[in-house]
C-alpha cells in the first residue's frame, strides 16, 4: 500500500499506486524464466550422499512422502535418533507412514553415517 497525505484526492492516491505497481512489475521474459529455474531447483531438495545406497532409497522414497527432505548433514546423529523415534512413534498412532523395524535400521544406520560431525 502506498501512503499518501490527507489533502491528496482518490484519483492522486489511484495514481501513485498505479506507478508502484508498474514500477515493481517484472517486464523481462529472461527474469521470470530465471526466477523458475531458481524455484525449481530449490524445490528439488538437498543433494543426497551415497544417492543410490539402500538407505538414501528409503529415506527418499518413504520421507518424502509426508515433508520436505533434509540433508543428512543438516543435524547431528543424536537428532536423527530422536526425530526418527518420534515419526515412528507417530506412525504407530497412525499419523504417519510407517516403517518396519529393518527399514527404521537401513534409515537410522544411513543418517547416522552422514550426519552433522560424523567422519
């Protein structure tokens, strides 16, 4: 919203606020195509290690089913410890995609690996 002073008239305040938004309007066919590509590749997710490892499978295929993929990097091994135990505690209420017991292991073992501070 533009402001404008209590003496100007509806038609000045009209004004003013149609050359904002002319002047904020993106003209160049070459910017908005940019802007998508950009969106597209932050959409994408993290780049994963070790991408065709069975756990980078799992944690691919089962995770992304419900949020948005971390990177294994992005927290500490006793983070992941913890937030998996708290999906599968969630799926076993029902609120989320459950894993059985060898996938939670693949899972846990793969985070683990390359979590934040691991060598």
């Amino acid at each position: 919203m533009v402001w404008v002073g209590l003496g100007q008239t509806r038609m000045a305040r009209r004004e003013a606020e149609a050359k904002w938004r002319a002047a904020l309007r993106l003209r160049s066919p070459g910017l908005w195509a940019a802007l998508l590509l950009v969106g597209l590749a932050a959409s994408c997710g993290p780049r994963l290690p070790e991408p065709d490892s069975p756990g980078a499978i799992l944690y691919r295929q089962r995770c992304s089913q419900c949020h948005r993929l971390f990177a294994p990097g992005s927290m500490t091994s006793a983070t992941w410890e913890i937030n998996l135990r708290m999906h599968v505690l969630g799926a076993k209420r029902g609120a989320k995609v459950a894993l059985d017991r060898e996938e939670e292991r693949v899972l846990l073992e793969y985070l683990r690996r390359h979590a934040e501070g691991a060598s």
